[in-house]
C-alpha cells in the first residue's frame, strides 16, 4: 500500500528495474514510521488525559499503551522477517552502538509498562498477564527477554513513562493516605510491586527537597550522642544496660538503621571503652525489601512493651488510624523514651501542628519541641513520662480541678475518632503535585 499516490508514478516505480525489492523495502519502513508515529499519538493523548482524571488516566494509558505495543510488536515483527529473508548480518553497526542505551531504556519501558497494567490488575488481572506471557514465549523462555527488536524510546517517549510512573506514584500515595494500615497491609502483601513503585516515586520527591528527614534524624543522634546516654541532652537508653533501642516505624528502604549501624561503628572505633554506645535498629514497614526490615503494620509490631528507647515516624503517619501507631509507640517506649516525628508540613490543617500536638499529648505523651525550621516538613519530640511525673501531673491537676476536663478531652478525642478516622480531620494526606 502506498502512502500516497500520484497518477502514473506506480507504473513508472513498478517498472524501474534497478531496484523494486529496495523500494518494497523503503514502502515498508515509512509505513512503520507511519505507525511508529501513530503509537505515539496515543501515548501522548494518554499522557494528556492524565491531566484531568487520574484514574480514567490509569485505562486510558494502559488501552494507548497495549495498542502502541501491538504495533511496535507487530512492526518488530515484520521487520525480524525482512531481515531473515534477506539474510542481513545480525549486528548492525548502530545496533552495537545503541546496546547501552538500549538496556537502561528497556528497564524504563519495563518498569512503566507494568505500571500501565497494575490498576487493572486488581479488578482484571487475566488480560494483562496474558498478554505478558505472549511476550515472554515469543522470546524462548529468555529469563531478561530482549523484546524482539524493541526500539530504543525517544526523548519524548522517556519522558512520557516518566509521566506515567508519577502518576502511578501519586496513586499509590493517595491510596496509602486513604485507607486504614490493615488494608495497606493487605493491599502490599497482593501487589508487593506497588511498594516499589512507590518508592521509586518516593525517592525522586524527596531528593527534590532541600533536605531529607531521614539525614535530619541522623543528625539528632550523631549531636545527642557526643553527651553520656540518658544524661540530659543525651540519647535515652534502656535503664538497666544503656541500650539505645530505636524502632523505626514505615521505615522505607530502612536507610535509618543503615546510617546509625554505620554512625556508631565509626564513633565506637573512636571512643574509649565506657564511652562506647550500644545502639540497635528495628525496622518496621509493609515490605521487606532488604534483610534490616520485619513486616508489620506499625499499628502492632512484634516488640514487647517498654522495649524501646526512640520511636521514630518518618513521614511514616499514613494510614487513617494513625493515632493507633501513636499508642502502639507508647506501649513500646521505656519511661522517658522518646517518640520523634517528621511530617510534611502541608498536612497540618493549622499549618503549625498544634492541633496534633496536642491529640498526641492526650494519648500520655509530654510535648518536648517542635523544629519548624525545614521549608518541607515539621519536626517534633515528645516523651513518655515515668509513673512518678504522671501521678505528680494528676495530682497537680486534680488540685487545679482540671483532671477531669482532661478525661473529657480523652474521651471527645475517641469519640471524634470513632465518627471518622483522624486520617480525615487530623492530618491531611499528602498530595504530591504534579512535576
Ligand atoms: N521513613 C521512610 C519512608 C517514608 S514513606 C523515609 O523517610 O525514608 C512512608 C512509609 O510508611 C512507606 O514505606 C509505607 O509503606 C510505610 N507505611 C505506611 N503505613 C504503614 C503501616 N501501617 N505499617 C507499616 N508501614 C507503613
């Protein structure tokens, strides 16, 4: 089929005999353009539609994608027997040339055509992994297929599965924020893979930020470490031994217990005997994605009481019950332990976070401070108080005749949370905007 015709070229072209399988062969490669072209169409149309509605986003994308696919796959094809039939050397010059870029590309392509597919997985699961495993047989059970002559993406293409990885990002995110921990868990547990993926988007937002939380933290060991444990402006340790037992909650890719275990390794090295710190990591999160991390819903991690010395959240208040995290980090602390939480900043309805403050102060927490100096999120630290400092404060109130207005503060504080949970009215969650 031509692309266009002009009377009376078609004979003439026909008839020349330097060439008619060249120009057979030229026919077919802009009739791939031409499709290659179309393909694209489609991405970017997804792409757009993206801006109005994530959701419809999400099938919009995946219906472009398969289609773009179907094609390019079909154009592979074509081309693979052109190639057979006229016995062309099987490296080209250029192929050779664009291996690299072809192997990074391809995980990109990978990675986000999966993406494309995941939404669905959950009400229609069978489509797309057929389709998948069409793929693979093509290829002969390779276990890193090479798709058949699979095109290195153009810049625009690239930036489009970027496109497309931010939005399943944001999605995962909104859904995280929105429903309670045991869903989370349970929804990672069927699709461990969107923990990735949100922890691909993860990653690149926070290292657009002037400073990342979990460097932040570190610090605040490394400078309280310099003082003897549990003296003030020390690091809490367990009474007995001095142990510094920190539970990090929603810890990610656990780089906290990284960067400590490394940090008192170092510092021990350096220090004189009594003067060495004993320090210890429990991480906790939805996914084990390396050997530091146990699964758990941070609501109720496998800990015994009063075990730990910090408990840190990490921008980790995800879940619509997350005020159940806070007493799940109550139970955990040792008396005086500490409870140490960063939060992105747009989540606090009164910008300043006393709302939440003081939620947490009613759950038996004393309010140590709060480091409002980080343009992206806001710090805070708390502790748990020894039995002799509760029962002077409930002395001291009840001589102030303010005891029971507290218990009636407790008490509206569950009420409200049984009208809805205070991942609605508490916090907000974080919306990540478009890039
Ligand atoms: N603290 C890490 C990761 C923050 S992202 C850091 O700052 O780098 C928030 C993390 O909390 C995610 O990894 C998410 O999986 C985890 N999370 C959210 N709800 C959770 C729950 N109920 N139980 C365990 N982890 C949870």
């Amino acid at each position: 089929m031509a692309l266009f015709e002009v009377e009376g070229w078609n004979i003439k072209a026909n008839n020349v005999s330097y060439d008619s399988a060249n120009a057979k062969k030229e026919n077919k490669k802009k009739e791939r353009k031409v499709r290659a072209k179309r393909a694209n169409e489609r991405r970017i149309e997804a792409i757009k539609n993206a801006e109005s509605d994530d959701e419809d986003f999400q099938e919009h994308a995946e219906e472009a994608e398969e289609q773009a696919r179907a094609e390019e796959q079909a154009q592979a094809e074509e081309q693979a027997q052109d190639e057979e039939r006229e016995s062309v050397a099987p490296e080209t010059e250029e192929q050779a040339q664009s291996e690299d870029r072809k192997t990074s590309i391809q995980k990109v392509e990978k990675s986000a055509k999966k993406k494309a597919n995941e939404p669905k997985k959950a009400n229609e699961p069978k489509k797309a992994s057929k389709k998948r495993s069409a793929e693979k047989s093509e290829v002969g059970g390779d276990p890193e297929p090479a798709q058949p002559a699979k095109k290195p993406l153009t810049a625009l293409q690239q930036k489009m599965m970027a496109k497309l990885s931010g939005s399943r990002f944001r999605w995962i995110n909104e859904q995280l924020y929105t429903i309670s921990s045991e869903s989370a868990l349970e929804l990672i547990k069927k699709q461990p893979e969107l923990f990735d993926e949100y922890h691909d988007g993860f990653r690149s937002q926070v290292q657009s930020w002037p400073e990342n939380p979990v460097d932040v933290f570190v610090d605040q060991f490394r400078m309280r470490s310099k003082k003897p444990v549990n003296a003030p402006g020390g690091l809490p340790g367990l009474p007995n031994d001095k142990k510094i037992v920190v539970a990090d909650m929603g810890c990610g890719e656990a780089q906290l217990s990284l960067e400590l275990r490394n940090f008192f390794a170092e510092a021990n090295k350096k220090s004189k005997r009594y003067q060495k710190k004993n320090c210890v990591v429990h991480s906790f999160d939805l996914k084990k994605v390396n050997n530091r991390i146990t699964v758990a819903d941070i609501r109720n991690v496998p800990l015994p009481d009063g075990s730990c010395t910090v408990v840190v959240f990490c921008l980790a208040l995800m879940g619509t019950n997350f005020l159940d995290f806070i007493k799940e980090a109550y139970r955990l602390l040792a008396p005086r332990g500490e409870l140490w939480i960063a939060e992105i900043k747009s989540r606090f309805a009164d910008r300043e976070g006393e709302e939440f403050v003081n939620a947490i102060k009613l759950l038996g927490f004393f309010h140590k401070k709060t480091d409002d100096t980080n343009k992206m999120f806001t710090r805070f630290e708390f502790f748990k108080p020894p039995q002799d400092i509760i029962e002077e404060r409930k002395a001291k109130l009840e001589r102030k005749q303010r005891f029971v207005e507290v218990e009636t503060e407790k008490e509206e504080l569950e009420t409200k949370r049984n009208k809805a949970p205070e991942g609605k009215w508490l916090l907000k969650p974080c919306i990540y905007k478009r890039r």
